[in-house]
C-alpha cells in the first residue's frame, strides 16, 4: 500500500510540479504529516523531492527527473483517456486503479503531448450503461436508433476539439424536414452505443443525437461555452432530465408467460414494477379480456405488467406483442390499441400493395 502511495506521488509531482501538502494529502487520503514522512522515504531512496514551505511552498520533483514509462502514443494515450468513463469502473470497485493508471499514462507522455490526451478526457466521454430503466425513462428524440450516423462524426470530432462553433442541420424524432441551428459544442457523448453531441443552443444545453444531424458545417467563431462548465456536467444534468421524465399514462397489460421474459427485456423502461404471475390468470376488465386462457398447451397462463408512458399514443409500442399481450385499463389506451389494430388491418386487407 505504501510503495504504490509512493509512487502515486511521485507522478502527480512529475505531472503537476509542484503541489501543496495539502492537497498531496486530500489526493491520497493520507495527513499532511504521512505525505512528509513518504517524502522523506522517496529522498532515502534517491529520489530527488524535496518540500518549500512558506504561503507559496509545496513538494516538487528537481527539474528534469522522471520516470522512463516508453512505448506509448499520443493517439493510444488519447484512446484511454476516452474510455476512462465512470460506470463500469465504479461497478467493479476499479476507480481508484483507474485514477492510478491514468496518472501514469499521464507520466509518461511528452510534455508537449499532455494537453491533447488531458483535452479528450474532458471532449469525450463513453457511458456504457442504458437509459435508467425508470417508468419516465427514454431515450431522447425517439431512442437509440440503428443506423449509423447521417454526418461524419469526424466534422462533430473536429468542432469539439478546435472549440469551434457549429451549423447543424438536425432532424427531431417524429419530423420530416430538419431544423437548423446554430451551437457550441462541449463535447460527444458515447451512449450505450448511441453518439450524441452534447451542446449548448442559445445559452441552454441540448442534447443532439448524431444519426441525426443531416449536416454539419464548421464556422470561423470560437464556441462560446459558459465559463467554467464542462462537458461531464452538462452531460450528467441532461441525462437526469431525460430519466426523469414524467409517465403519468399508467397501463396495465396481461402478456402470456412464455413471451414475459423478452417482454421485460424490451418493456425495462416503462415498466413500474415487477410482473405479477400470480393473478394474470384469467383476468378481465368486462371488455373481452380474459377469454382464451390456456388455449394452447404449454402456454403458462398469463402475467400481469404495470407500465408508464408519458403519452397516450405511446402504449402503441405494445402491438410488437401480437395477440400475446393485451392492454387491460385504462379503456383510452385500449382505444388506441385497437384504432392502430384496425388501420393495420386495413393495410393488409387490400387485394394489391398500395403504389
């Protein structure tokens, strides 16, 4: 534990120069006076560190000592501060080994190379994990798609990086013609395999979805982010406003038990809570629901679902169940159900394909 505190020091101070005690000691959650003792175990062990006191003072390295960590790129540098995202790590207890690893990295690249690799770090950011299967969760403008990206995502790159100003043409979910505006980037963002461009338009931050910028022009102005916000926090105060959205459309559907396991799959994000298999046997409300259980061997039966939606019309996402679930209450979202139902029928009823 002490030998890799120890070395942890020494690359912060390869990396920043020299640096308070204090802040030494928050870093490392150690006290001031165990960052001195390490100081003086490094200067015993040849190390050339050695500690200025008074209001402007600190620990530092002599000038032109450092470690020999050879064989790395600026590119391949870059690449790890990129997938350096918060989730996966956090969930295997790997933060701190992270932290570690990225320090040296940041160590052992050429002074002039740093700013570029610390730069994509704070440009990029690669968040593996699903929108929040909560009741009010989608994700923004219609979901992930699976197309690639409309506009090269290298014009995106390139405004992020040269902290340009962007012409986007982008076209919204549930629109044919898209929209220009004009925005300043912070950075992109890597989204369960989703890209989006994280901007601010007029002031106020937005998320774009990359598959569906039509096109992208850089302008000759500098982006005008607001000052001293980056791209990690506007990304964490758009996510939570997409999974925090209102679903006060609350449905109830009986699905048969052999289809509830991919229901639950494709359903995570609007349902409220566990399936009930224990009561969807033979439920009804009146209106036909409940006729035809069991009809065909092996069929399990049927399993309750309770389901948000933040619009009526949205329950039509069911209908990808056939005649294996049907929507119980409310009696508005079963006359969506079986309005979409009959204009389906009425496309495949025509003798001929429509031109």
């Amino acid at each position: 534990m002490k030998s890799a505190r120890l070395l942890s020091i020494v690359l912060l101070l390869q990396t920043r120069g020299r640096v308070p005690a204090a802040e030494l000691a928050e870093r490392l959650e150690v006290s001031a006076r165990t960052v001195y003792r390490d100081v003086e175990a490094l200067s015993a062990a040849g190390v050339p560190v050695y500690a200025e006191r008074g209001r402007h003072g600190g620990i530092a390295l002599l000038p032109g000592f450092r470690t020999d960590v050879t064989g790395m790129t600026t590119d391949e540098a870059r690449a790890l501060f990129i997938l350096a995202a918060q989730g996966a790590h956090s969930a295997l207890g790997l933060d701190d080994a992270l932290r570690s690893a990225l320090r040296k990295v940041m160590a052992a690249l050429p002074a002039p190379h740093r700013p570029a690799a610390e730069l994509a770090g704070r440009r990029i950011l690669v968040d593996p994990d699903k929108w929040t299967p909560r009741p009010s969760a989608a994700a923004p403008d219609g979901g992930p798609s699976r197309r690639g990206p409309t506009v090269d995502l290298d014009v995106l790159h390139t405004a992020v990086f040269a902290d340009l100003r962007l012409r986007i043409r982008y076209r919204h979910s549930g629109e044919t013609r898209p929209r220009t505006y004009t925005v300043d980037p912070y950075g992109l963002v890597a989204k369960a395999g989703t890209w989006y461009l994280v901007a601010d338009r007029r002031g106020r931050p937005q998320l774009f979805r990359a598959d569906r910028v039509v096109s992208a022009t850089l302008t000759e102005a500098p982006a005008r982010r607001r000052a001293g916000v980056e791209l990690a926090a506007v990304w964490q105060q758009l996510r939570r406003q997409v999974e925090d959205r209102h679903a006060d459309v609350r449905v109830t559907a009986r699905i048969r038990r052999e289809r509830l396991d991919l229901a639950v799959r494709i359903l995570g994000g609007a349902l409220t809570g566990p399936p009930r298999t224990g009561e969807g046997d033979g439920a009804g409300n009146g209106d036909g629901a409940g006729e035809g259980d069991g009809e065909g061997p092996g069929d399990g039966g049927w399993a309750l679902l309770d389901l948000a939606y933040p619009v009526l019309p949205a329950v039509r996402q069911l209908l990808q169940f056939g005649d294996s679930l049907e929507v119980l209450a409310p009696p508005e979202a079963r006359r969506v159900m079986a309005e979409a139902a009959a204009a389906l029928t009425a496309v495949y009823a025509a003798d001929t394909p429509s031109a």
